[in-house]
C-alpha cells in the first residue's frame, strides 16, 4: 500500500512540475520576445553627402528609440557593398536585411518598375508624391513580394537632367550623336534613340573616369547625384530637361520583415514614412544648393524649352508602347495615368 501511495505521489508532483514548468516556460518564452534585439544590416548606394543618406540616419534613429532598443541598425554607404541592382540581390538573399535603390535597376527584378521609366510620366513632385503614396505606388511596392523582397516605401530622388562636354541642348537636333551615359534599362535606351542620342549603358561607379576619358559625353541624374559625383567636372554644359522623375525605392528582405513582431513591423512602416517626408524635403533643399555648386563651378545652364519638351513627349509614344511590352499590358500605365490627371 505504501509504494502504491508512494508511486501515486510521485506522479502527481511530477504532473503539478510540468505544468508549472510549461505555464512558466510560456511566460520566459514571452519575455524573451520582448527582449530579443533584431539586427538590420543596411547596404546604401549613395554618398555620405547625399540626402538619402540623412534619410537612412533618421530612420536609423527612429527605429532604435521606437523599438526601445530592440532593433539595432548597421549602415554601410558609399556603395561599399555594391550598387544599386547588386544591393537588391544581396536583399533578395537575405545577406543585407534592407537597401535603398533607384527605381530603374529594380525594373530586372521586377517587370511594374519600368513604369517609373517612362518619360515625362509626372508634371511636377507633388504629383509624383501623391501617385507614389497612393494606392498605384503600394500596387508596384507589393509586387516585390514574388522576389522575396518586401517594398517598404518612395524617397526622393528627382529629376533627372542631362549633363554633356559638347555644347547646350536647346532642341531635339542638339541631342544627336550624343554619346550618352544611360543605367542598363531598355526603356532608358529606347528614349535615348528616339532622340537621336547614342545610349551608351554603364555602371554608375564607372560614370565619372568615362565622362573624364572621353568614353562618354555625357551622363542624365538627378542634380543631387551630379553635384555629390562631380559630374560638372568633367562635363561643363547642364541641361535642366527633367526627362524623367526617378524615385528611390526602400527594401528589406521579406523572410525578415515578416518575421518581426507586429509591433516592431509598425516601427519599421513608421519609420520609413517619417524618414521619407524627412529626406524628400532635404532633396528639394539640396537640389537649390547643388544648382548653385554647379554654376559657381563655371557650367553653361540652360533651361530645355517648352515647346521643345513637347516635341519630346511626341517622339516617346514608342517608349510608353515599349514599356507596356515590356510589362506585359498597359494597365498599369493607364492606371498611373488617370492617377496623375487626378
């Protein structure tokens, strides 16, 4: 009877010990959520004088102080981990957690970005800020996720004008056999040929020893990339055409945004909004003082006329085809289209 009683004990102590241990177990394992830190390793592209850059440091400091220290960044600049389309790969791997790219390199991952590389798609940046935070813009952020790559958000990058060695571009005819310096992006090129220019595709880490050497005469970027770089070096005539409006994209790998408590998502989503409106005013304020840059350096600045603009929106009716092509319908376009002629 003893051991019977004994046995019977024994059981339920170990029974009331398991228990406790589970119910004990869940709240540690609760607790260690709360403390756990995630690390998120930022490749970037761009310079450290760039605005992007101050964009990624305010978002650096919202995070760390929202996430009440459970995110920890590391920001690598000045693309020592690569540029625009290596920096999406690396994300797309899981090997950098999250990077900042400019649209057109993002079009080979995925086929909705060559719509950001239509010509003259936006009359002026609130336009293209309204479209970008609108329901089209999230539309083209979401389809990342087939990649592995979750779009978190639009920061500014502008403008683009077009910078050369040769002379002023005034007219259409200005632009031919112009050797220009394009991103390798067929919509890029096409326009570029319909011009009459040569598109001649290049790295951007190679841009300015080519306009240097005279492999290139010429080179389009926003006027924040062109002052940071020092294309006005090299080239010494600057063309204010704004061709094309090109936004940066901001990434994180999917498999680790999902994997980050909801809460912690927000701090991130949070963030970059914050961190965009931040730098988008940064940009508009830089691009006044990197205009001045390039005129006290001694640059020929002219503004592309009007009427010669429009010749131009003539001539790329083949490029908004080509981009339709090459996203396999127009709907996306239209659907773009009716957002900007709200």
């Amino acid at each position: 009877m003893f051991k019977k009683l004994a046995a019977f004990v024994a059981v339920m102590m170990m029974s009331v010990l398991l228990v406790g241990c589970g119910g004990g177990g869940t709240q540690e394992e609760k607790q260690a959520d709360s403390n756990k830190v995630y690390n998120i390793k930022i490749g970037s592209p761009v310079v450290e004088t760039h605005p992007a850059h101050d964009g990624f440091l305010k978002f650096i400091e919202l995070v760390e102080k929202n996430s009440n220290g459970q995110i920890k960044t590391e920001l690598h600049a000045n693309a020592v981990l690569g540029g625009d389309r290596e920096l999406t790969e690396a994300v797309q791997m899981g090997t950098v957690t999250m990077n900042l790219s400019s649209t057109s390199p993002v079009a080979n991952f995925d086929k909705s970005f060559y719509i950001f590389d239509l010509p003259f798609l936006f009359p002026d940046r609130d336009t293209a800020y309204r479209v970008l935070d609108g329901p089209v813009g999230q539309k083209v952020l979401d389809n990342l996720s087939s990649q592995g790559i979750k779009g978190l958000g639009y920061w500014e990058n502008g403008f683009r004008n077009i910078t050369n060695s040769k002379r002023s571009i005034n007219k259409i005819e200005d632009l031919k056999g112009l050797k220009i310096r394009t991103m390798e992006n067929q919509l890029h090129m096409a326009a570029w040929k319909e011009m009459g220019a040569n598109p001649t595709p290049m790295a951007f880490g190679e841009v300015y020893t080519a306009l240097q050497q005279g492999t290139v005469d010429g080179q389009e970027n926003p006027l924040a990339l062109i002052d940071s770089n020092k294309f006005y070096e090299p080239n010494k005539y600057l063309t204010m055409s704004g061709h094309i409006y090109t936004p940066f994209v901001v990434m994180m790998n999917e498999k680790f945004f999902n994997e980050l408590p909801e809460d912690l998502q927000k701090v991130v989503l949070d963030a970059v909004k914050e961190a965009g409106d931040y730098q988008r005013q940064l940009m508009i304020e830089q691009e006044k003082k990197s205009l001045q840059i390039i005129t006290d350096n001694g640059n020929v600045i002219n503004e592309l006329p009007a009427e010669e603009k429009e010749k131009m929106v003539e001539l790329m009716k083949p490029v908004y085809d080509k981009g339709a092509e090459l996203m396999g319908s127009s709907q996306l376009i239209d659907e773009l289209l009716a957002e900007v002629k709200k």
